[in-house]
C-alpha cells in the first residue's frame, strides 16, 4: 500500500500530520503501508514555481493512493492564475482522471446539536454526494476573458458534459444506491441548461440497467432548498461539477460541521485522492485549533475504497467514535461551553482509541 502524501497549505500539514500518526499505527499493526510527502497548491509554488511540481505528480501517480491536506491562502491569492494554489489540485484530478468524488454527509449522533440546523431534522442523517470532478464548466473550453462588440470586458467559461462523461458519473451513482437504500437523485438545471437536458437524458436511459434503484430528479436550486428543509429525504445525490461542489458544502453543515467530512476521488480503477472537504483555514493555521477528524475520516475511506479493507476503515471510523462519545471537541464541533481540544490532542485520542481496538 503505497500512499503519497500532498500537506498542502495552511492547516492542511498539521491535519494530516494525525492521520499520519494513524497510518504509523496500522504498520505497527503489521499492514504493509509505506508513505512518501510531496507539495501541492502554495506550497509547491514556495517549493518549486509551480502548484503541482513534476516531482509532485509523478510521486502520485507512482501511488496507489493520495492522502491530502488542503490547499490556498491569501499569500498566493495575488498570484497569476496557472500558479494559484487550487490550480495544483484541479490539474491533480484531471492528471489521474479522478472523476468520482464521494461525498458522504453523515451526522454522528453526538454532535446533532453542533449543526445549524434543529436536531430533529439531521438527526440519523446519512446522505452521499456523488459528484463528477473533472469536467462541466470547471474545465469546459473556450474561457477566458475578451472585449466585446459593445467594447465592454467580460469574462467568460463554458459548461461541458459529454455523454460517456454524464454515464461513468451516473454508474457509480447508481452502484452505490444500490448498496446503500437504493434512492438515488440526479441534480441538475435542466429547465435551463442544454448541458442539464442531455444530463438528465443520459442518467434516464442508464436507470434501465439499474432496475432495483428508485431514480428522481431535481433541479439544483430546489435541491438546494430541500437540503436544509428535509435532508433525510436524500440517500445518493449525483451531479455536476460545479453544483456538486456548492452542495457539498451545504450538506456538509448538516452534519455539524465541515470540519467532519471526508471526500474521496476515484479514477476509473479505484485508485483515489482522499481529502477532508474543508479548505486550508489559514485563519487558524499553526495554531492547533483545527479538527483532525475530517481527514481521519478520509484515510478510512482509503481503506475502504483503494485498498479494500473494510475492516480497517471500520477500525478507524469507530475510533473517530469512540472519541466524540467521550466528549472530545475541537472547537468548530464544540457547544458554546463545551471544553474544546486541539488538533494534537484530537489526534492523541483517536490514537489512544485505535491502539485499543
Ligand atoms: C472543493 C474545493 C475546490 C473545488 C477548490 C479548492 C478548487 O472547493 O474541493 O470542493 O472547487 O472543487
Ligand atoms: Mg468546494
């Protein structure tokens, strides 16, 4: 099991700083894991000029997984497009053709007060977010910037999505309905959009191979407003780019807080990049106020996903557990009041926690 490790920015070193202490566990334990770091987003551009270094993407394909931290920060917020921090993790997924990211939304009983939203409307919560990473208007072409006819600057981008793009998205979406409840929504704008008309096509032609999942269609922006209203009316949700990424964020504060969430982005053969959903936080950087337990979280999907151990992903989800049943908080999970621990100390019970499972 051979992993690379992309810190990235701002929290992102000290995040996966405890997941590391985690993946040293599991080899104490006798797994065959070995590790290798590289630089990603600001800090590859600090490391080499670039956001993903050569040395960078050929260690991650080299892996047969990727752990990351986050990248970003307002020191690289000036700098020209190509060299901009997210620009490593954009052209990361494209590289190695991670076009299926999971996004699961679970709410952990202990912390249905943490969320926003009232705890009888997440409580039991358990949604996944499937969304397509590589394509839509993150990466359609032409985009850029122009003078038009009337001599006015504007800047322009393109939605794209082909249909063998639209059915490998779909497929996973339907596969993991059919292991969960068997419901899966496909979002899109398709009372707008001619990219969402044949979207909704290609996933309503696929639904005849998958004959034991419900299929339902929403448009993004009820989807949206029923995500706060009614959210346990969602078991798989499949979609785009663009509105996956916003709404993922939103169901991420369904389960308490961002802080939680774990993502993993496949390749076609289950290789993956696994990653917290959060960003870099410069705010709290160095600090050691960020929540370890997002990217925890991710190395369980790993397990799950690329390395197919099933066993050890339950082994690591049932020690990020066992530690909020114990009280332990970090300070975007905590209750005002509550006592609140840092990253290290987070990190120090998950790993109490492992040992003696
Ligand atoms: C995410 C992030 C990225 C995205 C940014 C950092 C490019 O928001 O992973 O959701 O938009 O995909
Ligand atoms: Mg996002």
């Amino acid at each position: 099991m051979k992993i690379a490790i992309l810190p990235g920015d701002g929290i992102g070193p000290e995040i996966v700083g405890q997941a590391q202490r985690v993946l040293d566990v599991l080899r104490d334990d006798g797994l065959a894991i070995s590790y290798d770091t590289a630089p990603i987003g600001g800090a590859g551009c600090d490391a080499a000029q670039d956001p993903l270094p050569p040395a960078t993407l050929a260690l991650a394909r080299a892996a047969d997984a990727i752990l990351m931290g986050a990248v970003g920060g307002p020191r690289y917020d000036t700098l020209p497009r190509p060299m901009r921090p997210e620009q490593g993790l954009l052209r990361i997924r494209r590289e190695l053709g991670l076009f299926a990211n999971l996004r699961p939304a679970l709410l952990y009983p202990e912390l249905a007060a943490a969320s926003s939203l009232k705890a009888e409307v997440v409580s039991g919560l358990d949604l996944l977010i499937v969304r397509e990473l590589t394509g839509d208007i993150y990466f359609g072409q032409p985009r850029g910037r122009r003078r038009n006819a009337e001599g006015a600057d504007e800047g322009f981008d393109t939605m794209h999505y082909s249909v063998p793009e639209i059915e490998r998205i779909a497929r996973v979406g339907f596969e993991a309905a059919r292991k969960r409840s068997g419901r899966l929504c496909s979002v899109d704008k398709a009372n707008v959009l001619d990219t969402s008309i044949l979207w909704r096509e290609t996933v309503t032609r696929l639904a005849a191979d998958y004959a034991d999942v419900a299929l339902t269609h929403m448009y993004v922006d009820n989807a949206a407003m029923q995500l706060v209203k009614n959210p346990k009316q969602f078991d798989v949700i499949v979609t785009g780019n663009l509105f996956g990424d916003i709404l993922s964020d939103e169901a991420s504060m369904l389960a308490g807080s961002i802080g939680m969430l774990p993502s993993a982005s496949l390749d076609a053969n289950g290789k993956g990049l696994y990653e917290p959903i959060h960003g870099a936080a410069p705010d709290i950087a160095g600090r050691d106020l960020a929540n370890p337990l997002a990217t925890i979280l991710s190395l369980a999907m790993m397990f799950r996903h690329t390395f197919a151990h099933a066993d050890v992903a339950q082994r690591i989800e049932g020690s990020v557990r066992s530690v909020l049943r114990r009280g332990l908080r970090t300070g975007d999970i905590a209750l005002p009041g509550e006592a609140v621990v840092g990253t290290r100390a987070m990190g120090d019970a998950v790993i109490a926690a492992l040992r003696s499972s």
